[in-house]
C-alpha cells in the first residue's frame, strides 16, 4: 500500500521493520523574561546546563521513543514520534533543573513608618531557585509525499533515492510551567510559586532532502525543514501568595484565556519556530550521523509577562536495522 502511494524513484521504504541506536546528546534551555506589574519588575536571561547526555532510541516502523537523561542535575529530554510519509508529529518533554543566571529586579518595599520606597538589585538565580518543564507537541502534513520522505531524514525507515523538497503544513500545542522554589525570588516576584502557559500555534514551511549516492549501498542524506507557526490560542495560569501588612500569606490563583484575534492591535506577535538540519549515512541496514533541532518559542500573558524559550538539541548517533 505504501509503496503504491510512493514514487519509488524517490522513495523507497527498508525490508527492516525495527530501528535501535546509541545517541551522545547534548541539549541547552535558554530563557528571556520579561515581567512587570506597579510594584514589582524582572528581567533577564537564564540558561541551564550544556553538557553531554547519554541517550537511546528504539523504533518500530514509523513509531519511535529517544530518551536522554543527565544523571547530575536531573535534566532530561525524552522525544516520541511517529514519521509518515503524508503526516506525522513529535512530542518532546524537556526537564530542566540547572537554570542558572542574573535577573534585574526592581520592588517597591515596606519600610518601618508604612511608606513604600523603590530597590533595584541583581539576583543571580541559581539550579536550585527555578524548575521548568516544558512539553512541545507539533504534526506536519507533507504535500509532497510522493517524494520527499521525513521517514528518510528523521525516522530512518526509508531512503531517499534522489533530492526533492516539500511543502509543509503544521501545527503545534505547548504547555510550559515554571516553578519558583527559591523564597527571596518568590518575594520579589509578587508571591509567584508556579506559573504556566498553553498555546496552539499553527503555520506553514519547506523542507528539503538532498541525496547522494556514494558507490552501491553506500548514500549521504543532508536534511533541512523550517517551520514557522503563529499561536491563535494561548492560556495563562499562576499561582502565588500575596502578602501584605495584616493578613497572613493566602494562596492567590489566576487564569487568563486569548484568542489572537481578540485584541489585534495590542497583541504581541506570538510564534513557534521549528528549524531541523541533519546529516546521516546509510550502508545496508547500519546508519549513523548527526542532526538539530532548535524551537524558539514566544510565550506570552499579555502586557505584563512575555518570556522567550529556546530549546536547541543536538545528537549524534549510530544505529541499526533488523
């Protein structure tokens, strides 16, 4: 059936059904915020650790898990997909708990006689003030199925006979949560203990295989996609206790739904970019390479809170088929 549906000049499926590799991983979080009220504001730049993680993959047909884990500061990514041919989609889970870097703080205070007076001071966050995690779900639609082949560049399961390119159409869903553990950055942030954001963004974008044949059984497949997507749906939730003179610390909730189109004018643009580019090299039924995934996203509650996180992953790795 599916090879009925596939320029075989192009495309061709492997015999092989199941696919394993070994994959030495390196990944990096890097997060912008931005967060502003009356009486308290936060800005600045926060990474997590860039370090070598050992990592598995095992795939079955077009379904397949890659799990990578760093055992010293409990980061982790772990990626499940399926690679059609027409669609296919990801979702990757990404953990980090190493953020590290300064923030620009400024907070109106209390002082003794009940008046309020204004401090500007740079906390430097460290692994154990912040946690997030982060979970980026996206689906592509190929238009040129025929061929060009996604299973060739990330899914293994098919070689690309000759160069072509396609089309894309995508969609995304993002859920990503923040958790302040750290008692003096609770404070100055207003209370803020948790806060999270969901977004649907949708877009369109172009991916392109370029093959080579080295001698027999021996090819080279250079893979390059982009997929730019605008959110048209986003939902804001925090949690945080608020605290002044005489009453004591209550747990405060907020939730916040938008449609893009609800405020045109004075939304801010909110996307999610997906840029992969990879390299791999079959020989009979062992293929090894490298390739990257990088996915900004533009996170957004409206006026007083934007925060732009970048995720880049880079593997390299070597694998068989049987």
């Amino acid at each position: 059936m599916e090879l009925e549906r596939l320029d075989t000049n192009y495309v061709r499926p492997y015999r092989e059904w199941w696919r394993v590799a070994y994959i030495n991983s390196f990944s990096n979080t890097n997060m912008n915020i931005r967060s502003y009220s009356p009486l308290y504001g936060i800005e600045g730049n926060i990474n997590a650790d860039t370090k070598l993680k050992l990592a598995l993959h095992a795939s079955f047909r077009g379904l397949g898990v890659t799990y990578a884990h760093d055992v010293d500061s409990r980061d982790m990514n772990l990626l499940l997909s399926y690679y059609g041919n027409i669609f296919g989609g990801e979702i990757l889970m990404n953990r980090s708990n190493s953020l590290h870097g300064p923030l620009s703080i400024y907070n109106w205070l209390e002082n003794e006689n009940y008046t309020f007076s204004p401090m500007n001071i740079t906390l430097n966050v460290e692994p154990k003030d912040l946690s997030y995690f982060n979970i980026l779900s996206d689906f592509y639609v190929v238009l040129n199925y025929r061929r060009f082949s996604f299973p060739a560049a990330l899914g293994f399961s098919h070689t690309q006979r000759r160069s072509a390119g396609s089309i894309i159409l995508g969609g995304s869903y993002i859920f990503s949560g923040t958790k302040v553990k750290s008692e003096d950055l609770r404070n100055f942030w207003g209370g803020q203990s948790h806060f999270s954001i969901k977004e649907v963004a949708l877009g369109a974008g172009y991916a392109y295989n370029f093959s080579y044949r080295i001698f027999e059984n021996h090819s080279l497949l250079f893979h390059f996609s982009l997929l730019p997507m605008f959110t048209v749906w986003n939902h804001y939730s925090d949690r945080a206790r608020e605290q002044n003179a005489l009453v004591n610390p209550e747990l405060v909730r907020y939730n916040e739904t938008n449609w893009i189109w609800d405020d045109v004018e004075n939304d801010a643009v909110q996307m999610v970019l997906l840029f992969r580019n990879g390299m791999n090299y079959n020989y009979k039924n062992v293929f090894l390479g490298v390739n990257t995934v990088f996915a900004a996203q533009t996170l957004s509650k409206g006026d007083d809170l934007d925060y732009d996180v970048d995720l880049w992953i880079v593997r390299a790795f070597a694998g068989v088929r049987f």
